[in-house]
C-alpha cells in the first residue's frame, strides 16, 4: 500500500506541487535530494535519526486527529502496541 500526496513542502517552507499520485517514498527522495543539494558538499550528521523524526511527528499528529485524540485507537492504525505509542508521544511532547 502507498500513500499518496499532492502537495509537499520543501525544507524551505515552500509549498511545492508534486505528480498527483506519486507515492510518499518518491516525496521523500525529493525532499532528500534538496536537501543533500542544499549542504553544498557539506557531510550530513546523524541523518537517519533526524529523516525518522521529521516523518514520526507528524504521522503521530496525524493519526491523533484522525482517531480524535484515542491513543488505543492510533496504536491499532499505527500497529504498535499502547505502551511504544505512549512513549513517542511523550518523546515529542504530544501527551
């Protein structure tokens, strides 16, 4: 199953639009590629750590709203157990 979007932001704020049905991974390696093209040769640290971050956020908020705000229900959506949903949303502050 792939996800699908419209519309993407670049790591500048601009809002950017994509081919309607391109998958989530093909907005990623977009995003991925400004992103290297934007360091100007520059190595990147601790890159896997911050692409995981920037995507589990926002997918907690998002499944949040989606199941208004019930944690069992997001932890069914998200397939993952109570607890481990429990413990990234208070790593992001999202209790």
């Amino acid at each position: 199953m792939s996800i699908h979007f419209q519309n993407t932001e670049s790591m500048t704020g601009v809002v950017e639009h994509e081919e309607k049905n391109a998958p989530l991974s093909e907005h990623i390696k977009s995003m991925l590629e400004g992103y290297f093209n934007d360091l100007d040769g520059h190595p990147p640290a601790d890159l896997y750590q911050m692409v995981l971050q920037e995507i589990e956020q926002p997918l907690l908020e998002s499944v949040l709203h989606y199941t208004r705000g019930n944690q069992s229900k997001a932890a069914l959506v998200l397939g993952l157990n109570r607890g481990t949903l429990r413990k990234k949303l208070k790593q992001y502050d999202l209790n």
